[in-house]
C-alpha cells in the first residue's frame, strides 16, 4: 500500500453534514446548508494506492479507517501538520503505511458505476493472519496437487511382525510428485517434503 500525495489527507467539513465546506471570506460555507460556518472539523479523507496479485486500485480510507491504520486521530495529525516542518512530518507517517499489508473490503457506488469514478470506499479493514492463511493455502495446493496425480497402488506389504504398529502402512492418501520422482504419503496427515 502507498498513499497518493496528489490528494489531500483531509478535507473540511461541515459541522451538521459531513460535505466538504468551501473557504469564503470570514469562514466557510456548506454546499447542503448554504450557512456561514466559523469552525469546521477536520476529517480524514486518505487516498491510498492499493495493490494486490491481481493489480492495484485507489482507495479512500475515511475517518476511523484511517485513524486506525495511522494509528493517529485526524485532531492530532492535523496538530502535527502545523508544527514546524509539518508537512516533512505528516509525509512521514504517511509514508509508514508503504508496504503493510491488509485485507479490505470495498465499496463499489453510484460514483464509480454511473460517474466514471476509481476510487473505491474502504469499508472494513482485517489484520492478515498470515499463519491462518499459509495453512489454508498449502492445503489448497496440496488438494490441487493430489487431484492432478494418479493414485499409486501398493500390493506388497512387509511380513506383519516385521513392522511395528507405529510403522504399518494404511492405504496412500496421496502423490507428490517432486521432479521426476513420486513421493507417496501413508500418514493420515499430508506433510510433503517441499
């Protein structure tokens, strides 16, 4: 993930609605309730590139979604923006998002079918766990690669009281092939030699 410096990372927002507010002389005004408003607040708007194994797409992370990622409220973010060398300092801890890895779920609105949009809305944000995942994943390849190979038949078995209970084949459960050799598992769990 990086973020898009071409945008903004907040907007100001009207303090009933949560429209942009446009600056005009002596405050700023609401585009929904057309008033004059003296203080508005401050709100999250993060434009992020995201890319997976499929491609990229830009994502907007709004308020509390980009507070968490940041791990910053947009009060104290903005605070910092304001201090000297604010700037150097907010493209800093922007900058610590370039490489995380998240799993999120998008939004998909009127904006981007009918308006031509690309920016798609974070909706949810999920820490990868990537134990869980792994797991689940070489079992994928490991039901691919047992569906591929053909089963191999054994008809010959030690003598009984050659081979301890521990060691007693039960029939294969799958092959592995590795190169040119094939490898039959005899383990009721797949291990693979990788």
């Amino acid at each position: 993930m990086s973020t898009d410096m071409t945008y903004n990372w907040y907007y100001m927002s009207c303090v009933v609605h949560r429209k942009k507010v446009r600056e005009v002389p002596g405050g700023y005004t609401c585009t929904d309730c057309k008033e004059l408003k003296q203080l508005p607040i401050v709100r999250y708007e993060l434009t992020a590139m995201v890319a997976d194994s499929t491609g990229n797409v830009k994502c907007a992370l709004l308020e509390g979604k980009a507070a968490r990622i940041l791990d910053i409220s947009v009060e104290q973010m903005f605070q910092l923006s304001n201090e000297e060398d604010g700037d150097a300092k907010v493209e800093k801890k922007l900058e610590e998002l370039i490489g995380r890895t998240y799993e999120f779920e998008l939004e998909i609105n009127d904006y981007n079918l009918y308006h031509g949009s690309s920016t798609l809305i974070v909706t949810q944000i999920h820490q990868v766990e990537y134990a869980e995942e792994s797991r689940y994943l070489l079992g994928e390849i490991l039901k691919l690669k047992c569906l591929l190979q053909p089963q191999k038949k054994h008809n010959s078995q030690p003598a009984a009281s050659a081979v301890t209970p521990s060691k007693r084949a039960t029939p294969a459960m799958c092959s592995i092939v590795e190169g040119e050799e094939v490898h039959t598992t005899y383990a009721k769990k797949i291990c693979p030699t990788m």
